[in-house]
C-alpha cells in the first residue's frame, strides 16, 4: 500500500480552510494525493471522501481533515460504517505502509516476508482485510469488484515497460513515458515491485504519484528512520 504524506489543513491566504462539508476537502485531497484510491491504489476519475473513523459512529470528525482519505465505491463499501479501532490498522497517512504487502502477479496481494513480529503481521493482515485487498480471482469478488483485475493489469503493463526499458536499444526518455503510463494505470506499489532494482526509475515513480512519502525505503512501519 503506497505511504502518504497528506500534510496538514490546506491553507489559503495564511488561514485554514474552512471544511463546513466533507466534499469541500476533496479538490484538496486530489491536489494533495492524485487520484487513486488510498487502499487499492487504483486510479479512478471520481474518487470519494473517505472517513478513516466512519462519519455516522464518528460525527465530531466528520469535517476534520485529519480523518480524510481517498476511496474507490469497493475499499469504501467494504470497509462499511462499522466501529473500528485506529490501532488495530495501519494508515497509509500515518504509517509506512509500504513495508506490509507484497504484490504478484494476477493481483494477488500477501503479507511481506519480513513482518517477523507477530504483533504486525496480525494488524498488517487486519489492514489487508479491512477492505478486502486479499480478495481475488473470479470465485472471491463480484463482477463489480474489479480492483484485483486492475491491479493485474497493471502488473503486465510494468512488465511490459521493465522489459524495454532493460533492453539495449530503449528509445532516449523512455523514463518518462514509464512514469505517464504508471501514472494513468494506478497502482504505485505494482510498478515499484517491478521496478525495485532501477533506483531511476522507482524515483522518477514516486516524485510523480503525487504525495508519495518518499522515506518509505529508509524508515520502519511507525516512519521512524533506520
Ligand atoms: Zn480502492
């Protein structure tokens, strides 16, 4: 799961802004994070508001840009309105979430071999759960539930460029348009997997997927350095 840094309250003109809706965070959100969902990570043209600590258990913040994400209609409905602890999850906007899952191909998604500590592999897992990021394949998810196809998809897709861009006679630039396609497909977390041994490339990846925490090789689950 991509790592966030979505900075603090936006701010105009030397004053926070004034979020008297939810919706009136979301161009903020957007600007701040791309258009990806903050769970699956794919790119979607309308993504919601979404409320870490679901708005109707949790009303005194349903305005407060501290309990806001990003998420497609699935993470949204799956995760649902229940009551739910923060500790018993990782937060992409809090936590390197990038040390949890490990991406294969045909959208699988598992638990990274390292999580040795029992205490974070069973949070890891309760996030990997929290909105179904372990479901795949056509017998698990619905015919609306198509992220784990998505997520395939971009796994080819970076395949594909990894081998070109290895290849001897790669065209001049071609990082950039490694970079255009990644960011039009989604899935962060897939290209860096793919890409993990090509330092340019994983960098060029996360400067433009915007509000990548880009510590997320060098800190721990907490973002604390190493
Ligand atoms: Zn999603």
């Amino acid at each position: 799961m991509r790592a966030i840094d979505k900075g603090d309250t936006p701010n105009e003109d030397g004053e926070n802004i004034e979020i008297n809706e939810y919706g009136d965070a979301r161009p903020y959100l957007i600007d701040r994070l791309g258009d990806y969902c903050s769970y699956c990570e794919n790119q979607i043209t309308n993504p919601a508001v979404e409320h870490i600590l679901p708005k109707s258990i949790s009303p005194n913040v349903e305005t407060n840009w501290y309990n806001f994400l990003l998420a497609c209609v699935n993470c949204n409905s799956i995760k649902g309105h229940s009551q739910l602890n923060l500790e018993d999850y990782y937060w992409p906007d809090i936590h390197n979430t990038y040390l949890l899952f490990e991406y294969h191909p045909l959208g699988v998604i598992t638990l990274k071999d390292h999580l040795h500590n029992s205490v974070d592999k069973d949070i890891a897992q309760k996030t990997l759960e929290l909105t179904g990021l372990n479901r795949y394949g056509e017998a698990l998810t619905s015919d609306a539930d198509r992220r784990w196809i998505k997520r395939s998809e971009a796994y080819g897709k970076a395949e594909n460029a990894l081998s070109f861009y290895t290849c001897n006679n790669r065209p001049n630039g071609y990082i950039q348009t490694i970079t255009d396609l990644a960011t039009s497909t989604g899935f962060w977390s897939v290209w860096i997997k793919i890409f993990e041994n090509e330092i340019e490339v994983v960098d060029a990846l996360t400067n433009s997927f915007k509000g990548t925490f880009n510590k997320f090789d060098n800190t721990d689950i907490t973002r604390l350095e190493q």
